[in-house]
C-alpha cells in the first residue's frame, strides 16, 4: 500500500487550530502542520485554555478563524478516570460538545477532526485490532468518557452538519 504524503500545497496558509496542542500528540502534530506552512493557533489547558469554558473557547474559535479544526484535548489517562471521573467526564465529554458548538457558525470551516482513544471500544477480549463497527463502551471512567466522545462527534456531524470526522488513536 503506497504511503500517504501530505500535500504541503493544500496546507500553506490554512488556518487551522489545534485544541490540545501542548499535550504529546498535538505538539507533534503542530509541528508537523507549521512545517507544511499551516498558520495554526492552539488551545491548551497549558496554556490557560479550558475546553468546558464556552466564553474562552468561542473568543479562540473567533479570534483564529479556522478553516481545519483538530480537538485533541482531553484528559488523557485510565489514572486520572480513577482519580477524579467527573473531570475526565467534563473534559472528554462536555468539552468536545463545547468545542463542537463553538465552530457550529464558523464561516470558513471545512473539516474538523475529533481525536478520541482505542479505549474507547468495549474490551471483549478479541486478539484483534479494533475496527470501527466494534462496540463502544468501557468499564472505567476514562473509556467510558472516550465512548462517549465519540457519540457526540457523531451527534454533531449526523444531525448538526459539521463537516466532522473521528480518528481512533491507540493510547501508549
């Protein structure tokens, strides 16, 4: 199977936000943007940013104008499910739908991309990889957010029209 490069032509001067840039996956990923020339703007926790936040995620959403959207802010481990799960809950699930609801009106949007975890299918034992038509699910509070993650990015895209897709990560 040849090996997909991206087109540094498509990316050279598009605004694009990066929700979640600071963590692991998404300073990478800005990396990688900003050297095919994409103009990208980041939110972060890092940063003083804060996904359950409307007001701060809409004046990010306005103030970059973003014509691609990759939401990869969440909190990112089965710890931190254990530790505290209303704010695995609130983050993962609640701040996807905010991000979600603040590029709803944005002009020049193209795609958004939601960024969620293997976890988030049901662990029934399979030797497999999962596939996308496995079921989601999960026994702990941060798999469960993850599952439920991915039915509101299908909430949006389905019935709202965002022109959105999810991408399934294997966490490390």
């Amino acid at each position: 199977m040849p090996r997909a490069v991206p087109d540094p032509a498509f990316w050279s001067g598009r605004r694009v936000l990066v929700t979640g840039h600071t963590g692991f996956k998404g300073r990478w990923l800005t990396l990688w943007l900003e050297a095919l020339g994409a103009e990208v703007s980041g939110f972060s926790r890092r940063d003083g940013g804060d996904v359950t936040d409307a007001a701060a995620v809409h004046a990010a959403v306005r103030a970059a104008r973003p014509e691609v959207v990759f939401h990869l802010a969440s909190l990112a481990t089965v710890q931190l499910g254990y530790e505290d799960p209303a704010a695995v809950y609130a983050v993962n699930v609640v701040g996807t739908a905010t991000v979600l609801q603040a590029l709803r009106d944005t002009a020049d949007l193209h795609a958004v991309i939601g960024v969620t975890s293997d976890k988030c299918y049901l662990d029934q034992g399979a030797e497999r990889p999962y596939r996308e038509d496995d079921r989601l699910g999960g026994y702990d509070p941060y798999s469960s957010s993850k599952a439920a993650q991915e039915l509101v990015i299908a909430a949006f895209r389905d019935s709202l029209a965002l022109p959105l897709a999810s991408v399934v990560t294997a966490d490390a």
